[in-house]
C-alpha cells in the first residue's frame, strides 16, 4: 500500500527533529509496511525552510535517497517543474541562493493563490447562508442578492490578490503567525461587511446585528464607499487597525445552522465540482470550523492542504494533531486509520 507522509514525518524518520510520545523504532517499523510517497510540495518546504540547517538538509535528501522514497508531482501549476528534483542539485549548487529565492517566490505565489479562493469561498458560504435566512424569513427582495455576490468578488480579485500578497510577504519576513491569522481574519470579517453593504435589501435588515463593531466604527464617508463595491486600501487599512483580528464564529448563531449547513453544501455541489476534491472538501471544513469554533485559518494549513491533492487515491498519514482534527470533519475512515497507524507507534 502507498503511504503519502507530510514533511513533519519526514524530519522526525531522518533524525533532523524529535517528536514527544512516539518511538521512533515503531515508527520506522510501522512504516517498513508501506510504499513511502512524499509529495513535491514537501521538497518545496525542506528547501525553503529557513528554520534548519544545511546539515540538516543534507541528512533529508540522504534518507530520502536510502529509503528510496518516491515523490508526486503537484497537480495545477508548472510553477515548480523546472525545481531540480534532487535536493543536492539545490544544495551544492553555485546558484543555491538563486534558486532557493525563486523556489520561495513560487511558493508564496501559489499560497497567495490559495488564500485567494479561500477568502472568496468563505465570501461565497456566507453570502449563500445569509441568503437562506433571508429566504426562511420570508424577504421578498432577495432575487439579485447571488448575482451581487459574484459581481463582487470578481470586481475585486485583484485588490483581495494584493491584499493576501502584502500579508504573505509581511509573514515571511517577520514569521508572526498571530499577526497572520489576525490580519488575515480581520480582512474577512471586513469583506463580509462591505459585500453585504453592497445589497440594499439587506442593508437595514441585518447590517447592525451581524456586523455591530464596524456600524459602530465606520465614518459615513467609508460605509458610502464601500457600499460602491469596489474596495480600496485606505478604508480596508482603517478599518484593520480599528478592528485588528475579528472572530467570526458569532455568524453562525445570528444567522444560523441550519443554514450555514445548506450554504456548505451548495458550496460544494457548485464550485466544488471545478476544484480538486481533496482540497476542496479542506476548504470546506476550515471554513465550518472557522464559524463554529473560531478556528483561525494558518500558514501551515495551505500546504496541508495541497498534500490532499490526491485525497482519496493516497492515503495521508500526518502527526499534526490540528490537520488531523479537519481530516475527521470530512472522512472518520480516513481519520481513523491516521490515528490507528499512530497508536502503533507510541511509547
């Protein structure tokens, strides 16, 4: 059987890190069973990995080399296919710095990318959610409320494409997850606001219960330039500093979950059908998390994510506890079988 491993496991088989409550013989033993796979974006992380040493690299590509290790290629993008396969390629090269800088500027483009649809899609679930309640409630004027939504996001793809850009780039050089997770949750909450703001049906009706910080704190100049649609950085960037990180999870009480649930479910039988479904159904229940635990969407989580680009053709098997705890939301006998496998190897 094929056993895809994430980049943490592969640290901890080559001795590069340790991990509390597992021994690492079992492990080795445990995993002697499989066909090892690691995908491309696992090569993609060691090389760029500011946090180990050459050394340490090395002693990767070595147990990778021994074992015999296969990689997958990465569905989606060639941004990555002139990458040398082979780690030493990269680590003796005279053009090391060249090609580490370009493999990072790659990486940061297709995270952006990522966190892109993950921001529209959240837009999307709310949008259909709020739509839903409006519908139960027995709203009249509702018809264009979808349409409206669309318009939207595609009038300002570019300004959301800058925006998650300048948060990446500040991340990668300050390395502050919590700023990350603040700036970008506080650029949601914003986005939900204005692109409700944009439809006058809604405007009186929900406006104040849903959003009671920013009716408070937004100028009358700002609400009338928002409500035009078309967002810009100035007002985005006071109401950020005003507000900083914005929970969310208050969204599903107010407009409830029923609805919430029906919203994820046309999520995923209309534009899920054009995405890969593993990260998709990643997407999904972050996003489900996100509304009913508050969970806050990380750096980390867009390259799990890819990993279940082969979900379900290949079977993951990760340590992460908070990676594992979204892999139960949406497949128990997946999730299962992590935990089985790694009740094998503790202590």
């Amino acid at each position: 059987m094929n056993l895809l491993i994430d980049t943490n496991l592969l640290y901890y088989l080559s001795g590069v890190s340790l991990i509390d409550g597992i021994d690492i013989k079992k492990l080795k033993h445990e995993l002697s069973n499989y066909e090892l796979l690691i995908s491309k974006w696992t090569l993609v992380e060691i090389i760029s990995n500011t946090e180990i040493s050459e050394k340490q690299k090395e002693t990767i590509l070595e147990y990778i080399a021994a074992k015999k290790i296969k990689y997958i290629p990465i569905i989606g993008t060639n941004i990555f296919d002139s990458m040398p396969q082979n780690l030493a390629d990269i680590i003796y090269s005279p053009y090391k710095k060249r090609i580490i800088n370009s493999i990072i500027d790659g990486k940061k483009k297709c995270e952006t990318e990522f966190m892109a649809c993950f921001i529209n899609s959240v837009i999307s679930i709310f949008s259909s959610a709020l739509y839903y309640k409006m519908e139960a409630e027995g709203e009249k004027d509702k018809g264009c409320f979808m349409f409206l939504t669309q318009s939207f996001i595609m009038s300002n793809n570019d300004f959301i494409n800058s925006k998650v850009e300048e948060f990446i780039h500040n991340f990668y050089l300050n390395k502050d997850e919590t700023l990350f997770k603040s700036e970008i949750d506080g650029f949601i909450y914003i986005l939900l606001y204005a692109n409700t703001l944009t439809y006058i049906g809604v405007k009186h009706g929900y406006l104040h219960d849903l959003f009671p910080e920013i009716e408070i704190l937004l100028l009358e100049s700002e609400k009338n330039e928002l409500s035009d649609g078309i967002l810009s950085s100035s007002v985005i960037n006071s109401l950020l500093k005003k507000l900083g990180g914005k929970d969310i999870k208050n969204f599903t009480k107010k407009i409830g979950e029923k609805n919430i649930n029906k919203a994820l479910s046309a999520y995923k039988s209309v534009v899920g059908t054009q995405m890969l479904k593993g990260i998709c159904i990643f997407i999904l229940a972050m996003i489900e998390k996100m509304l009913s635990e508050g969970m806050k969407i990380t750096k980390n989580d867009i390259i799990d994510s890819l990993l279940l680009e082969y979900y379900p053709q290949l079977q993951l098997f990760t340590f992460d506890d908070r990676f594992q705890k979204i892999i139960k939301v949406f497949d128990e006998q997946y999730y299962n079988f992590i935990i089985g496998l790694e009740n094998k190897c503790r202590i």
